[in-house]
C-alpha cells in the first residue's frame, strides 16, 4: 500500500491558457512569479482588485505543450476567464477554455506516480495535486484509501490554508490577512502587478489588526457566522473540522471566549 489517502476533487477546474505573451499577461497582474511555473511544479497566485482585494486565487503550472495551466475553484472559473482576457487584448495570449483534466487531491505516503503529479505548494501537509484526464483512474492508480473533503478541510485547517470564497471572500478579502505570505502566494520582488501598492504597503508599512487563525469551536455554526465578543463585532468564522475552525478576527477582541452564534469560539494565540 502507498500509505496515501485523497479523493476527487470536483469542485475545480483547469484552464488553458496559451501564446507567445501568456506568461508575460500573468506575470503583470498575478501576485506571484511566473518565472517560478517550471515543469513538475506548480505556483499559488491569486488576481487583486486595484485596491488590493482577492478576487481568485489558483495554481499556475506548465503545460507539457508550453501552455500554462490554471487549475481554479469551478463556481469562479468563468468569472476568472472574463477577467483574464481583458489582459489579453492586443497581445498574443488567449484563454481556450478547459484544459480537459480533472483533480485530485493526495496526501501521505509516498509521492504518487501518475498523471501529472505535483506538490501542493502552500505545504508539504496537503501533499499532492494530480491532473489527468481520468482523475478517478489516476487516482486509484496511486492505490490510495478513499478520503473526503472533511479530511482534507481537517489537514487545511490545521495548517491555516484559506479556501476559495470561504475564507477568501470575492472584493473583500485582502491577502496578507489571509496569510499569502506564509502560503508562498505573493512575491514582493517579482515588480508590479494589480493591487501590488496596496499589498505592498500593508507588507512593510502597517501591522495587521486582523488575520486569519485558527479556533477551537465548541458547537455549531455555519461558514461566514459572525464573531462577538461581550457584543462586539471580532471577526467571522468560516471552515470547521474535527472541533477545529478557521477564523478571521480582529486580535485586539480576540481574546477569552468569543461567540459566533450558538457556537463558542476560543482563540489560543
């Protein structure tokens, strides 16, 4: 047995993204670098507003036919196309849709060997993402034990790994409080890219009153349940496991025991 555990993940998408500029359009207006999307990896990124506000984030890697790919949440898949190419007019760059792969996600054990199999680059906890054009088969190829997205959100929560439009919330979440910079998302070398100011200056000029932690949860809530404290708006609290959740709160009203809901909500620092 491989020791792995993993499953499909169907809720993402892969696109295609082609041409002799590809690369230098994402280069411009992703927050990481693109010089890093080299074979047998792949690079975290998201695309800000002006502002410096997520919009999405996804996972960039290099096509075997010197295409990129952009591996992405399905329910902003589309949304993500739009915006892309309005970066691509006037430039030999285009988006040609799917890229014909599935998902799947391993972890433990050993590396998989099948389809195309790359390390998760945020941690080495979430092991590995797999792209094939049969998940499934790629998936049991690897002989691994079937898991289910509540394990993976466990191993995610643990390790402070923000999902897509959960704890990254469309037009109001800014990066570096969902903590990018521990995920190797943002580059602050690589020169400028949509919202770089913003990141920029709250990277090296200001000190964060409110990020994202992780929780114990006594209770139940529902994602996006609002967190008080003696009454006082402190935060939201988003993904739950295993007694454990993830939230953004303002850590000046971190303190003892919040409340989101019926839920109690304790922030161990």
């Amino acid at each position: 047995m491989s020791g792995l555990q993993g499953f499909v993940d169907c809720q993402r998408s892969v696109l295609r993204m082609e041409g002799a500029d590809a690369r230098d359009v994402l280069q411009n207006v992703v927050t990481n670098d693109l010089d890093r999307v080299v074979s047998g990896q792949a690079v975290y990124a998201a695309l800000l507003t002006p502002q410096g506000k997520y919009l999405f984030d996804f996972m960039l890697l290099a096509g075997s036919d010197g295409a990129l790919l952009i591996d992405t949440a399905t329910d902003g898949a589309e949304a993500l196309v739009q915006r892309l190419k309005m970066y691509c007019l006037r430039r030999d760059a285009r988006i040609t849709g799917t890229a014909g792969l599935g998902v799947a996600l391993v972890w433990g054990g050993t590396p998989p060997d099948c389809g195309l199999a790359v390390p998760d680059p945020r941690t080495a906890a979430l092991g590995w993402r797999i792209y094939a054009a049969d998940p499934e088969a790629a998936l049991a190829a690897t002989g691994e034990a079937p898991a289910d997205r509540a394990a993976y959100d466990a191993i995610r929560i643990a390790n402070l790994i923000p999902a897509s439009n959960i704890e990254l919330v469309r037009d109001e979440t800014y990066i570096l409080e969902a903590g990018f910079e521990a995920l190797n998302g943002v580059d602050f070398r690589k020169g400028c890219y949509v919202g770089q100011e913003v990141t920029a200056r709250m990277k090296h000029k200001t000190e964060l009153k409110k990020r994202l932690v992780q929780v114990r949860v006594e209770g139940e809530a529902a994602p996006g349940t609002p967190v008080t404290t003696d009454g006082k708006p402190a935060g939201t609290l988003f993904s739950q496991a295993q007694g454990r959740g993830l939230a953004h709160l303002r850590i000046d009203r971190a303190g003892g025991v919040l409340e989101a809901g019926a839920a109690r909500v304790i922030y161990e620092g």
